[in-house]
C-alpha cells in the first residue's frame, strides 16, 4: 500500500501491563484496547467510574519531569512513553485503561509496548490517516533552549542535548517514516543522575525508580550498563519528543529541531501551533513534493557541528 493510501490502525487484541509508577512508586494495572476509526487516543480511569481524557494538547497538565493530562480535575500521569510506542508504531486508536493515577514505568523505554504490539498485531481500518502537514515554521525558545517544527517530507527529528559526563553532547537525526523506531529510538530508557535523587523524592519524585527501570549515573559513569546504544541518551530524549508531540493528536508531516528541550518545550511547541491555525492543515499521507529534504532544514537551522548518529 502506498504512503497516500495509509489507513488508521488499532490493535488487534486486548493488552495488559501491570507495574508502577515512576514518580508516584505506585502499584498500576493498566489495559489497552481497541478503539473504532476516528477515536484517537483515549486515557480511561477506571478507579474513577470510567472517567475519560482524550490524549490531545488542551488537556496537558504538569510537564516538569513527566507529561501528564488533566480534565476536570482528573489527573494521569506519565504518558510520554506510550504515546510514544503508539504514534512510533503507527497506533492511531486505542482506549488506555488504567487503574492509578500514573502508567506504568515498565522498563523505562518504549520496548516492551512494541514487543505487546508485535505479538498481537495491528488492525486496519477503514478510515483514512490525517496528517498535521506543517505549512510554516513555529518556533519556541527558552535561553540555550531551543525546539521549532517546519515544512518538510516525513517525520524527519534532528535533537541535540548537552549533560554532564558521561553524557556530554549528543545529536541523534532521523525520520519516523523510515519504520526503524521499533529498533532504534523504543528500546532507548529513561536516566537520571544520582546526585539528583534526594532532590527530586523530596519533591515527591521518583519514587518508584531503580536500575530496572532507568540508567543511573553517578560519579561520572553509568551504574547500571551496558548501554543498548553508545548515545542512548539522546535517542530516549527523541521518544519524548514524539510522545509528546503525539498530543497534537496526529502524526507530524515536517521536520523538528530541538537543543537542549525537555517535556514542557515539547508541550509549549504543541500548544503553539495549535492556536496558529495558518501554520498546518490537515493531509491524507506524505506528500513529498516541494519539501526540504531532513538534512537541508537541519543544516540551515542548527548552529553545531556535533557528529550525528544514526
């Protein structure tokens, strides 16, 4: 099938994860199942009579150290990594039922929703996928802090960050539309430095983190290796960017550019294009026609030489 003729999906069975959450260290069960054509993606409190929170960008809370979504006072916390897997893998609707308040950490990467996706398989429907197709740039600055989206064939990411070793500075460039996200940006997990810890429980964060679920760095080294990639750092920062990004409520035609972002520059770029009507329209697959190839925006945009991985 053509890229123009791309239908939306949704899974094929019921799925069920059970763990807890990052932040809050709470036990969580959660189930996905799937939704008719034209749903979206649907978060549903079942502790809370049902309550429903459709995962588009008026209904972002918190985005500190997480991404979460609040309607009428009903909170769900840490979506980034599903909303990532779903939008990486092509689910366009699903009913993500879940009994806390936060997901489930899981692994602290993408990895283990690809694996449930593979094992039940996909269903297409008959409703044809839109597309945000990016007509202009719309740009979001914060000091060094940078993230701007522009017109541009597929799904094209350029993410530069910049840490403390062992880290460092890392770039990671690549295009959703290749279908290489199951292999290089889901199985990238979620880190943290140790010297944060007490910090972050004190505000009550992390409460739920271990080395089963994230990379710890302490003492300039990685506690807990080895890494699955030499810059999985910066290819985990690309699964929240388009997990975030996913709260546009469609996949992305064009290129983004982020340096040194975070949740809530991922977040502040969604809701900045929302309100700016002329910067998008809606398209049925990619149209490659008179778009800037991924390396010409990025070459005009990014002011760094940092080697690029692929």
């Amino acid at each position: 099938m053509s890229q123009n003729a791309h239908r939306e999906q949704t899974i094929r069975a019921d799925i069920e994860f059970h763990g807890i959450g990052l932040h809050s260290g709470a036990e969580v069960s959660m189930r996905l199942v799937p939704a008719p054509a034209g749903s979206g993606i649907v978060f549903r409190r079942t502790d809370l009579d049902n309550f429903e929170i459709p995962a588009i960008g008026r209904n972002v809370a918190k985005v500190s150290y997480a991404t979460s979504l609040m309607r009428q006072s009903v909170l769900i916390s840490t979506t980034e990594h599903l909303l990532s897997a779903l939008i990486g893998y092509g689910v366009d609707n699903v009913i993500v039922e879940v009994d806390n308040l936060e997901l489930p950490i899981l692994d602290g990467s993408a990895l283990p929703y690809i694996d449930a996706f593979q094992t039940v398989g996909l269903k297409q429907q008959r409703r044809r996928r839109e597309y945000i197709r990016i007509l202009k740039e719309v740009e979001v600055r914060d000091g060094s802090k940078f993230i701007g989206v522009y017109p541009g064939s597929g799904y094209g990411i350029d993410y530069t960050i910049d840490f403390p070793q062992p880290i460092g500075c890392e770039t990671f460039r690549g295009d959703l539309e290749t279908g290489d996200y199951a292999r290089l940006i889901a199985p990238a997990r979620t880190f943290g430095f140790k010297e944060d810890e007490p910090k972050l429980r004190d505000m009550g964060l992390i409460r739920g983190a271990s080395e089963a679920c994230a990379i710890i760095i302490a003492n300039q080294s990685v506690q807990n290796g080895p890494l699955r990639f030499p810059d999985e750092f910066v290819r985990h920062k690309v699964l929240d960017l388009i997990g975030d990004l996913a709260l546009a409520g469609r996949r992305i035609q064009g290129h983004v550019v982020a340096e040194r972002a975070g949740h809530a520059m991922h977040t502040a770029l969604v809701q900045r294009l929302m309100r700016d009507r002329s910067a998008w329209d809606l398209a049925h697959g990619y149209d490659e026609a008179d778009q800037p190839h991924a390396s010409e925006i990025a070459s005009a945009i990014l002011p760094t030489t940092l080697p690029a991985h692929a």
